[in-house]
C-alpha cells in the first residue's frame, strides 16, 4: 500500500554539493530528468548519477503542465510509445510505493465538423488495430459521460461526436516527480538544484562534461532533458535541434465540488477542462504562436479559451479565474519527439515533445535511459531520432497534437 504523502517532500531526497565527476549527467530535473535517473538506476544498474537543475527540482513545466494522460495517438510509432507510456503509468504506483493520484477517469476528444469525424473515426479505427482502447461517441453518448456539456445544435460548433478513451485520465504532476526522485535518490542519484549548466566540455568530437555556475563537472555521459530550453543548450555543444519554443498557458478556478466527471478536449476550439483532485477545473488551451520563453502568454488566448469552455460547458460561467500560468513548449516540425543519440558522442537528447510531455514521462525516462546506458536506441524511440529531419521519415502527429494535451 502506498504510504501517506509527506509533509516536506523536499526531505524525501538530499540536496549534496555536486562531485567532480560522474558516469552520467542528466541536464534538467523535470519529469523526463528524473524518470530517466530513475530507470537507469533501476533498470540498467547505472547509479553514478547527477541530474542538475538550474533551479528547483521539477519547478519548470513540470509544475506547469495539465496533467493529461493518454494514448489514443494515429501513428504506429507514436501509439506504441504513448501506450507503453499509460501501461507504466498503471503499474508505477506500485512499483514507487508512492500514491501520486492517477486517476483513469477517460478523455472525450470532441469533433465539430464533418472533417473531424472522418480523422476521428479513422484514429478510432488505428487505434484499435494497434490495441489501444478507443470509441466513438454519438452526442447523446458524449452527453452520458459528461453530463455538464453542451450538445445543443445552437452553438458556433455543435458537437457531432467524439472518441474515447477510458483508460486515459490524469495524475498529480508533482506527487510523480517526488515519487521518482525519491526512489532515484534511494538508489544513489545525486540531485543538484540551482546548479545551471553555461556550457559543455569536449575533447574533439566526444563531450566530456559540463560547465555550470556551481562549477565544473566531468561526464562519461551528458543527456539533455530541458524541454523548452533543449535549443540552447544543444547549441552550446554545436548540435542545432530542429525545434521551435512557444509558451503555452493554463488557467484554473477556485474550487468546487465534483462537476466534471472526465477530461474534455476540443482541437477545434482549442481548449480542454478537467477538475482537479482538490476541486479546481483546469483549462488549457493551443500554444501562443510566437517564439518565446516566457512563462507567460497573451491575454487573446486566454480569452479564447475562456470563451469556448463557457460555450461547452455552460455552467463555468458562474466560475471564477483564480490564478493563469505558462509554461515553455518545445515543438518540432511534425509534433512528435526527438529521444536520440546526437552527432557529438556520449551526447544524447530528449526534447521536442510539444505539449505531450507529461504523459510520455514513463516511457520517455525508459527509453532513453536504455539509449544512454547502451548507446542505442530502445525500440520505442528509435523511429523518433535526430536523423528523421535529414531521412524524411517524419511522424506527423500535429492532429493528435494540435491542443495542448
């Protein structure tokens, strides 16, 4: 049985100066950070470890994000990646020993057009053949999962149906990271908070570690998980990614009693609501179009997000904004992720995930710690590697990716 959250979580780790040297630096203490600590640790023996975080552990957008959980993608690669991704989500509870409040409570993707139903259907119907729990909703089925929605025929974009999934849902984004890094610190991982990295070290065309404000650190291995902050760092070490960073912002209300039974998302609309476990209903909406790293966004999104919930739902009116937040997204050209080895040896990268980051955590931290410990890929992410950009072999997933999610 998991045992009761903690008063201080910040105890359930230590907090040591950083050594002089490690067998793996791991860049970036977010979810996909600690993850992969955590399974190279666990999974492949490696223990000398530091993850460095040029702030507080898991305090970027792993603090930000949504929490949606989910593998209902179109592509083969990508539904096996995010479907192994959910079954780990399933089963890391137990294997943690840490209740961080996963919660299978199904998410409607809804269609509004005729062009949504026909790719709807189609995602349905992939879906299934690579055994991933999916439906389609008729409106008055939609309105039996989520009674509180709008399938009036009165709207700007009534709801022609919707897929879903049941086993989706979500979990408590910083219960994840304190469940990891609490069993990463058990076995051996150094955590080294406020510690940003300036640049890197190498010795011809191998990276031999990093320089950071907390000074120098030598390396067998270096393995980027910055997310929004991945283009920077790699070009330090001359590897430019093909990413773009976008803010991305999310809004909740105060709180209420349970009045949204499921996770609801609109591509179409661009915005999705699920309530919280305290009470709060959580909102998103599509990326700020702008290039940026602000932890901020534009207040058109925001009304336009606003907008379109209170058409869906229209009991949110009587809700009030308690507090909006941005996060920095990470986008490539076809909205699937990089997980890959880099032309600069012993340098790996993990970036690109957009706005589905979060649910990938789990197979994102095993894939790549398999790619590090063995200097190849796992074959989960061996579709998704730097190279594609130069071979061709793009998964284009923008229509499962075109909301944040």
């Amino acid at each position: 049985m998991a045992e009761p959250l903690p008063e201080h979580p910040e105890f359930l780790w230590k907090n040591p100066d950083p050594a002089k040297s490690y067998e793996v630096v791991i860049v970036g203490a977010g979810g996909h950070g600690l993850a992969t600590a955590y399974f190279l640790a666990s999974r492949y023996g490696i223990t000398d470890i530091a993850v460095l975080e040029k702030g507080w552990l898991a305090g970027g957008n792993m603090a930000r994000n949504t929490t949606i959980i989910r593998s209902n993608y179109l592509w083969d690669e990508s539904a096996a990646l995010y479907e192994e991704s959910l079954k780990l989500w399933e089963q890391l509870p137990e294997e943690l020993d840490y209740d961080f409040l996963f919660s299978q409570r199904g998410v409607l993707n809804l269609a509004h057009t005729l062009g949504d139903v026909r790719e709807s259907v189609r995602r349905v119907e992939a879906n299934r053949l690579n055994d991933v729990d999916a439906e389609w909703l008729s409106p008055e089925e939609v309105k039996e999962v989520c009674p509180i929605i709008n399938i009036g025929d009165d709207i700007r974009y009534p709801i022609m149906g919707a897929t879903y999934q049941p086993r989706a849902g979500i979990a408590k984004h910083d219960h994840v990271a304190w469940a990891f890094a609490r069993r990463a610190d058990e076995l051996g991982v150094d955590f080294i908070q406020n510690c940003e990295v300036t640049g890197f070290l190498k010795d011809g065309d191998r990276v031999t570690g990093v320089e950071t404000t907390r000074g120098t650190i030598h390396a067998g291995k270096v393995a980027l998980a910055a997310a929004g902050h991945s283009s920077e760092l790699a070009e330090r070490a001359g590897v430019p990614l093909p990413i773009q960073s976008h803010p991305l912002q999310a809004l909740v209300s105060e709180l209420f009693e349970p009045v949204h039974p499921t996770v609801v998302m609109s591509n179409h609309v661009h915005v999705y609501v699920s309530q919280a476990h305290k009470g709060e209903l959580v909102m998103g909406a599509g990326i700020d179009q702008y290039n940026g790293y602000g932890q901020r966004g534009s207040f058109h999104v925001i009304e336009d997000q606003m907008s379109a919930a209170v058409e869906l739902f229209p009991i949110f009116a009587r809700a009030h904004v308690l507090r909006t937040w941005g996060g920095i997204v990470d986008t490539t050209l076809d909205a699937s992720p990089i997980i890959s080895k880099t032309p600069v040896d012993q340098l790996y990268v993990n970036c690109g995930w957009g706005t589905g980051g979060f649910k990938g955590t789990p197979a994102a931290g095993l894939s790549f710690a398999h790619t590090i410990a063995h200097d190849e890929p796992h074959r989960l992410n061996a579709p998704f590697s730097l190279e594609r950009f130069e071979t061709g072999y793009l998964i284009d997933e923008h229509g499962a990716a075109a909301v944040a999610h």
